[in-house]
C-alpha cells in the first residue's frame, strides 16, 4: 500500500512540475516578447532540432513550392523581405514546419522527428544524403537494396511503455511475428546441467547458443517456429547475441531480413533470418541530453472467471450425480456459500481479489548524452527500470516477496578519427539485472490460484492463522506473503572494438575493417524461501474451537547458488572496395568471422564463416548482387562441418526510365526485385548433445533372483545411437518483390512473395523400428514448403502545421509437410504429409450422445461406456470404435493472416498514435483440465472450475451446449480421448485484433523554452494493450492458461532535451 501512494506521489510530482514548469516558461517568454516591439526589416533566422541545436540542409520553400534558400551548418538562412512572409521548412525524417517571417531578425524556428523514420522526399533530397537500410555488419543504400526487410524506428519503440523492445515490435513488421508467452520476466530458477554417464556435467537443453533472456516472447519470422529451430538470428550492432532485454530508449532502429541473399553471411545461420538491431549511436556536434522520467500502472488483461463457492458446490453436486456418486453438498451449504453466514465453515474466496495486487507500477529513467567533434564522438545511455509484479505484500516482511524486475543498464560509446584514413570505435554495454519472486516460486502460485476452488478454505481463521485441510496444505495468501523470496542476478557485459582503415591512397574506393568482441553473462540465485503450516478450523465434542494444523513449517533458507554463465568471443576481418565510374556503380566485399560460446560446462561451440559478396547497380537502374558463404559448425563430426551456400539477385527501377520520367511524374520508385539462394540452418543441438557420438545414461541398481545374483550397480546403458552423417538442414529461398515511391516518396510500398523449400530438416524416422533396445537418432530425412505474401504500405504528408501518417503491413503465411518418413497408413486422414507444418490431429467432436438409445449403438473408445451428454466422436472408418484410425486433421487448415496498423497526427506540438494488430485464420487449443472441465482431481478433492462450463450439456440444455456432461476428477473419454490425442471440442478459433499502442503528447512551444537554454520538453500519456476483441475471450488469445498474464499499462511521463 505504502509504494503505491508513493507512485501517486511520484506521478504527482512529474504533473506538477510540469505545471509549473509551464506557466514559469509561459510567463518568461511572454515578457521577452513584449519587450521587442522595434521594427526592422527582416535579415536572417535560425532552425534547431528538438534538442534546440542548430539544423542544417533544411529546405525553405515558399507556398507555391520553389526553393528560396538552405539552411547551412549552424542552422541559419537568411532572405532580404520588407514584409511578413509564409515558409515551409522540409528535411528528411522531420515534420514540415510552417512558418510566418515577421519583421524581425535572428528568429528561431524548432522542427520536430517525424514518428515514422526513414522515408525519404524527394523535393527535399540534397546531393548529401543517401537513404540506406542498417543490414548484417553495415549499411546498404535503399535505392539499390534487392533483399527483402522491414524496419521500425526508435521512435515508434520508445512509445512502448514495456521492459524490453520486443514488446514494441508486434504488429510493425511484416513477415515478422511476435508472440508474447507470459506478462512477466519469470527466470528458470535451478540446476542447469544433466549428468551423461561418460561426459559427466552436460547444459540442460545445449543448444551452443548460449542462454537467452527471452522468457516472454516466441519469435516467428515467415511462419518458422523457435521450436524447430529456426528463429531468427540477433544481432546487435553487429555482433551475434540472443540480448531481448534492451531498453526502447537506447535503440535507434529494428531491422529484419528474410531472404537468402540478405542473410547469406550467416552461413550455417542463414536460413533463419536475422533481427538487426542497431543502438544509439554517437552524433557529431554540441553534447545533446535527452532525459526521460515515465511512470505507469499494470493490470492483468485477462483472466477467467472462476465459479462462486455455491455455484461450484451445485455444479459438483451435478457432475457426482453424473458419476453415479453421492452429492457432496446439501442445500444448506448452498445458502451458507451464498449468503456467507458462515465464512469459515463455508468460505467464498475471491483469491484474485486476495492475493493480487491492483495495478502494481513500472517506472523506466533514462539518460542519454552525446556529442563531439569530427575528430571524436561519444555516447553515454544510462537507463533503470523498476517492474512490480501482480501479487500483494505484507508490511509484516523486512524483504519484498513480490515479483518484481529491476534493471540497470549502461551503454557507451566512443568513436575515435586517429587520423583521416584510420578510425577506431570502442563499445561497452553492460546490464545488471535482479529479479525476485515470492519463495514458493510464481508459477507454482499461478498453478495454484488456476486450480484452488473458492470454496477450498479461509483465507484465515479467526485466529489469524493461514486456512487449509487435509486436501489443501498451502494457503494461497501464505505462498504470496509468508513463503520468503528468491532473488535472481544476471549480469552482461559486451566490449566491442571496431578498427576501421581507409585505403583510398591506395587504390579508391577500398576499405579494410577489424572487430573483435568479448561478452560475458552470469547469472545466480539466492534462496530464502521458507513455508508455514496451514490449520483447519473445527468444533470438539464439547464445543470447543480447535484447529487441526496440516503441512510443516520448514525453517527461512539462505542458499546461494550460481546457475548459469556463458563467454562469447566474435571476431571479423573484412574487406570492401565501392566504386562509381560515371553511371556505373559496384561494389565488392570479403568476410572471414568466427564465434565462439562457451556455456556452463559445455564444450565450446564454434561457427565460422568465409564469404564474399559483389554488387553492381548502372544509373541507379538496373542492379545485380550475389553472395556466397563457405561456413562451419563445431558441433559435427569431422568431414562433415563445412558447407557451402550461395544466393543472388537482380532488380530494375522502371521509375527510372526515360518513357517513365518523361510521362508519369508522380511514380518516383517501381522496382522489381528477385533473390534466389541456398542457405543453412545448424539445427543440430535441438536432437542431442553432439549426435555424431553414441549417448549413454545410468542405468537404476537392479536386483537378480537368489542368492547368487547380487545387486548390479554402475551399469550404464545406451540412450540413442549416433548419426555421424548428421549435417545441416538447407533452404532453397525464392523472394520476388516490388517496392513503389509516389507522390513525392508521400505513398511508399514493398510487396514480397516467397518460396521456401527446406530439405534435409532433422527428423526422427517414422518407419525405424526398436528391436535392437535402442533409440535411433534424429537424420536429415525431412522436407518442408513455406510460401506466403508480405506487404507494407505507408502514407505520409502534411497540411501546413498538421502532420499525419498512416502505415499498414500484412502477412500471409502458409507451409506443407513435402516428406517426413511415415509409417504406411492404412486411411488418408491418418497421414500427415501434405498439411501444414504442425498440424494438429485429433478425434472429429460431432455434437454430444442425446439419449440413451444413441448411447447404446454409438463407436466408442475400448473399455469406455457411453453415457448421454457424452461427446460424441465421428467413427471415420465406421468400424464401430474410436481409436487411433479415427484420428484425423483438425480444425480448418488455412494460412495464417498477421497484420498492423498504425497511424497518428501531429499539429503544433499536440502528437497523437496507435497501433492496431491482429490474427486471422488462428486456432487455440484449450489443453488445460481446469479450463475445459473443472472438477479435476485436486489432491484428495476436486480442483476449480470456471463460468464457462455453465454451458453444459443436460436434458434441458440438450440443443446449444458447448460442453459435455459434468463429470467430477477427471473424464478421459470427454476431455483426452486415447489418452494421447486431442478432440476438435476444444479447438477454438482465436481471431483477434488488439489496440496495442496509444500514445498522446505535447511538445512545450520553443519560444517558451529557448531562453531558458532548454531544447525541448515533452510530456505524454501512452498505453500498451489497452483494448483487445478476440472471437475466443476466455482467455487472452496468446498467453497460456497457467501463465503470467498479459499486462495492460497505462504509463505518464516527461522528456528534458537539451
């Protein structure tokens, strides 16, 4: 309670400073303004930036349009006017600015970024500037680029009130899908290594990868899931690291690049796609500061509505009958729940309302400040961030027990010019992060309050002691607050050296670049967990309270222990040579790279890379690029660790033809583009720790008969067998796409098809047999097709003062299984080559048996008897049983539809923005017993059920139920059919669209600030998640039932410029 009226007070603070920031500034201006009333002719005026520094290569234009002057380096023009004139200020990723030249000298005009980044006007291009995209290890200019990407400016991220800058890239980029999995940061807690029988100490799940702080987030990028090993690559200012937890404020741009030729240099990385992110970097000129203080309220998006106490105590009644069980509840304790005449006795705990907070807080500082001259540039971003989780605290504990996520990060940055061919730039980003959790571990909580009834026991007793019984031995209120805490520590640190050397004495045109990085991760965990018993209130005999007490008390531990570390080790060497001779432009490259990972107790694993890339384009026209890539992976076995892949690509500019330009002079860009390549995936470490080597596991003591065997111990037997012909999985990757500029570059465009045939994808055989007792090991056996479209379309333009954007992307993805080694099946529904990557099958749900005359003759599962209100499945082969040949696709097979929308205003300083993005053609599975059933077996009871299952089937609801039958502990034929198959009733569709983003700011007018010194102030209100309408709404339509849910924020701050 005490923290949030100390948020109150925080915000408060923030408002009121402001206020009085406002009417301070406000009042100081208007005197400066009232003291200049002498009349000149006007000579010259100034334009600055939103840090109030001086703006060159702006464009001044009159209303019809033509060029009056350009600012020059200190911002300043200068025109000869004896009266009051209308300009229109245009630079490239800045609003337009109109201004009024009164007559008067040194006026100051403040331009504003433009929210979306990059897009480039061609009334305002000046032969100094050349748009390009940030790709692997550099730049390429936009104009030749023939790849397909997508990219979001810091911007757009830094409106994103959230932890981490994946939460801000939903929705934004097409091809690109970012599925968030849990609300909240929740690190793995424990032992982190296996033991194998020979290699002793292995890394749980040894990917070679090294360990990621995603915990929140599944990354899908053309529809390849992370679980098959083909999640997008990370790199970060050029360096390869899986690093999510980076502050929206310390980025400048996020790129992602999809085709083969884009990517070709990552070698045996090549075929997943990479996610390019490039920080803040330094800026020549006086030091620019950027300060921000934001502040903002959680609340859970969405969870499901569990049953009160009497109408859980009824429908139990109901689904005991249903078993031919007695009913465990009379009509008085109906009253007693329902009335709460008896709040011990007979309990009706809203336990959300008891155990989570509401609106728990997350503040975010950050602190940006570069400059420099020519000769040395620098950058400093400090940031902090302080995340509250959603359960309550007591004021009783000297220690948080609250979920909770802290920060502290520091990137830096300096670029040297040691003289003018050789420059050298020094990158340190560190991060520290401390993570805490209630004791008995917040999923263990969350699985807890999924699956405890209402009715289960008090919070407390009247005693104050923590309610429970003989079913229930912790209290739900005791494992939030008397459970102690465990307290995580991660820390990072990445030094990077970049030296680059230009060699234009030499021939013109050639260049030689060294980077050499070393980046370290640890992580560690304190645990003080404790746990309390719980006690049962009753009467005695002789009508005394007594209290019954279950469970144990287990004494506060303190227990340090190390969990993880990882060391990673890049290097490169390259090489370039650009050219222009006359209309003819080209461009060659050379690569060598390597990186190292050493986790836990692994053995290193080592990628390494040879490559070389050429380009040409004639006139900006007509472009060629190829690429090839001579890569290796450690994790094979000798002979089978290099590879070889390639990829190319040719692209017109019809624009800019002459039958073109000479008659449609608002189509400023038509280029056609295709790439086409082979490119590797080393998805190797997802089926075994090095495959190419036999495992083996220890095997238990075994006992022989009589006297003459005695017991077996240290015996070891073999797990898998080996495969030392295991290699890389290939892609052959086709992408032909358009982009189009019109109207100035106001209209921008890309459209994209591709064609993606995986070949040799890892796969365990469907036809291998286990006579021989052992496992036979994933093979390069598998062939898969991914084809889909892309699109993004962009508008931009103003109408003097008011600046307005609307931005629209789309994806649309679908894949088939080509080859995956089935067994022979004897039915073409049992098969699944030829569907979809992932296809989930199941039993066809066809209704529900309405009487008992349907019950006697309907197909039915082996040893199962067919009640009414059961489900009733369809027989496909009609041999009158439900088995494994009934089994079939379920729900509608139908590519997947991702798309974004995002659009926003500015006019005098007032900035307002969205995002909208959605799912179509999605289906959730609803694979949780709580959820779908109620009832489950709880220990030595029955666990919670939820609203929804009042839609049951009975007599009276026998035409519009959208669940069976209660039944009471858990119903195999109902809800998991076979035991190992799913059923189409609780296959949902889970279209939805979401309202991600609002942002709403005012920017305080210059004149009120400049002779303060100030640069600019900003104060804003944004949001993220704030709506969300989804054809399914029991739950959030991505977050798993048992998981942290998805957060709506509500967050206020203010930025300093200056």
């Amino acid at each position: 309670m005490f923290s949030m009226y100390k948020t109150y007070y925080k915000i408060y603070l923030i408002w009121i400073f402001a206020a009085c920031l406002f009417v301070t500034i406000k009042a100081n201006a208007q005197a400066v303004n009232s003291a200049s009333n002498t009349e000149k002719i006007f000579e010259k005026a100034t334009i600055v930036d939103d840090f109030g520094k001086p703006l060159s290569h702006v464009r001044i234009t009159d209303a019809h349009g033509h060029l009056v002057t350009v600012s020059d380096s200190l911002g300043e023009f200068s025109i000869s006017s004896k009266k009051q004139q209308t300009l229109y200020l245009n630079r490239k990723n800045f609003d337009e600015q109109v201004i009024e030249l009164a007559d008067n000298s040194n006026q100051i005009f403040r331009m504003h970024r433009s929210y979306i980044q990059g897009l480039y006007d061609y009334k305002t291009q000046d032969s100094s500037f050349h748009p390009y995209y940030h790709v692997l290890y550099g730049n390429a200019n936009q104009n030749s680029f023939l790849g397909s990407i997508a990219t979001v400016s810091g911007n757009e991220l830094q409106n994103t009130p959230a932890p981490q800058y994946t939460y801000a890239l939903t929705g934004r980029l097409s091809g690109l899908n970012v599925l968030q999995t849990s609300g909240f940061y929740n690190p793995s807690l424990g032992g982190q290594t296996d033991v194998d029988f020979f290699v002793g100490n292995i890394p749980k799940n040894a990917s070679g990868a090294g360990p990621t702080d995603n915990s929140q987030f599944n990354i899908q990028l053309r529809g390849h899931a992370a679980s098959y090993g083909q999640s997008p690559i990370v790199v970060i200012d050029g360096i390869q690291r899986e690093i999510y937890s980076l502050d929206p404020d310390e980025i400048e741009s996020v790129s992602v690049l999809k085709d083969a030729l884009s990517t070709i240099l990552l070698g045996q990385n090549s075929s997943r796609g990479a996610l390019i992110v490039t920080t803040l970097q330094p800026k020549i000129g006086k030091a620019k500061l950027s300060f921000s203080a934001e502040t903002g309220f959680q609340s859970s998006l969405k969870l499901p509505t569990p049953l009160a106490a009497d109408r859980y105590a009824y429908l139990l009644n109901e689904a005991l009958t249903n078993d031919g069980k007695k009913a465990a509840y009379t009509a008085a304790d109906f009253d007693a729940y329902k009335n709460g005449t008896d709040p011990y006795g007979h309990p009706n705990v809203n336990w959300y309302d008891n155990i989570l907070a509401s609106n728990p807080m997350i503040n975010r500082y950050n602190l940006n400040v570069t400059g420099g001259s020519d000769k040395a540039q620098y950058l400093v971003a400090l940031g902090y961030l302080n995340q509250d989780g959603m359960f309550k605290t007591s004021s009783a504990n000297s220690y948080n027990t609250n979920a909770n996520l802290k920060r502290y990060s520091i990137n830096s940055k300096i670029n040297f010019k040691v003289n003018k061919d050789f420059t050298l730039g020094l990158d340190i980003i560190g991060r520290l992060e401390n993570n805490n959790q209630p004791g008995a571990g917040t999923s263990n909580i969350l699985s807890a309050l999924l699956n405890t009834p209402n009715n289960a026991y008090p919070v407390y007793n009247p005693n104050g002691s923590y309610g429970g019984n003989t079913n229930y031995t912790n209290n739900l209120m005791a494992m939030v607050e008397s459970s102690g805490y465990l307290a995580e520590q991660e820390r990072d640190i990445l030094v990077n050296l970049d030296l680059k050397y230009n060699l234009d004495r030499f021939i013109k045109g050639w260049w030689f670049k060294a980077n050499g990085n070393v980046s370290v991760q640890s992580a560690s965990y304190l645990d003080r967990s404790k746990q309390v018993p719980v006690f049962q209130l009753g009467v005695s005999d002789q009508g005394d309270t007594t209290y019954t007490r279950y469970g144990s008390t287990v004494n506060q531990k303190n227990n340090y222990t190390s969990t993880s570390w990882a060391r990673y080790w890049y290097t490169s060497l390259s090489t370039g040579y650009d050219k222009n001779f006359g209309n003819n432009t080209i461009g060659a490259y050379l690569l060598y790279d390597q990186k190292q990972t050493l986790l836990n107790y692994d053995l290193p694993s080592v990628l390494t890379n040879y490559a070389a890339k050429a380009n040409y384009n004639f006139k900006e026209k007509y472009f060629a690029e190829g690429g090839v890539d001579y890569g290796g992976y450690s994790r094979y076995a000798s002979g089978h660790q290099y590879g070889l892949f390639y990829a190319g690509g040719l692209g017109w500019d019809v624009a800019k033809e002459n039958f073109v330009k000479d008659n449609i002079s608002w189509l400023n860009q038509f280029k056609l583009r295709a790439t086409y390549g082979e490119t590797g995936n080393a998805n190797v470490d997802n089926y075994g720790y090095y495959i190419w080597r036999a495992h083996f596991q220890t095997l238990l003591p075994s006992y022989g008969i009589g006297s003459s065997y005695p017991v077996a111990t240290g015996q070891a037997e073999s797990s898998s067998l080996a495969n030392i012909n295991a290699t890389w999985e290939k892609a052959r990757k086709l992408d032909v796409g358009l982009d189009i500029a019109l109207f100035n570059n106001h209209l921008t465009g890309t459209y994209d098809y591709y064609h993606e045939r995986y070949f040799d994808v890892m796969q365990m055989r469907g036809s291998s047999i286990a006579l021989i007792g052992s496992n036979y090991p994933a093979e390069n056996i598998g062939v898969d097709l991914y084809t889909g479209s892309e699109f993004s379309l962009t508008y931009q333009n103003s109408v003097h003062d008011f600046n307005y954007f609307i931005t629209a992307n789309a994806s649309i993805q679908h894949s088939k299984v080509l080859f995956m080694d089935e067994q022979y099946e004897k039915y073409p529904w049992n098969v699944h080559t030829g569907l979809p990557v992932g296809q989930r099958f199941g039993l066809q749900a066809n209704g529900f048996i309405q009487n008992a005359a349907q019950a006697d003759t309907v197909a039915t599962i082996s040893g199962y008897t067919p009640k009414v209100g059961d489900v009733l499945y369809k027989d496909l082969n009609h041999d009158g049983v439900i088995d494994q040949f009934d089994v079939s696709p379920i729900g509608k097979i139908r590519p997947l539809i991702y798309y974004g929308l995002s659009f926003g205003v500015s006019y005098k300083g007032i900035e307002i923005n969205m995002l909208i993005q959605g799912v179509q053609n999605n289906e959730l599975y609803v694979d949780n017993g709580a959820i779908d059933a109620g009832f489950q077996g709880q220990n030595n009871g029955y666990g919670q059920a939820y609203e929804q299952i009042e839609n049951r089937w009975t007599p009276e609801n026998a035409n519009n139920p959208t669940y069976p039958r209660l039944t009471a502990g858990g119903n195999g034929y109902n809800y998991s059919p076979l035991y190992f198959s799913s059923s189409s009733l609780f296959l949902h569709q889970d279209n939805y669209f979401r309202i991600k983003n609002v942002g709403v700011a005012y920017n305080l007018p210059y004149k009120w600030l400049k002779h303060l010194k100030i640069g600019g102030i900003k104060v804003f209100v944004n949001a993220l998640n704030l709506f969300t309408a989804a054809q399914y709404n029991i739950v959030d339509p991505e977050i798993s039932l048992s998981s942290y849910p998805l957060q709506k924020v509500i967050n206020t701050g203010i930025n300093i410029k200056l």
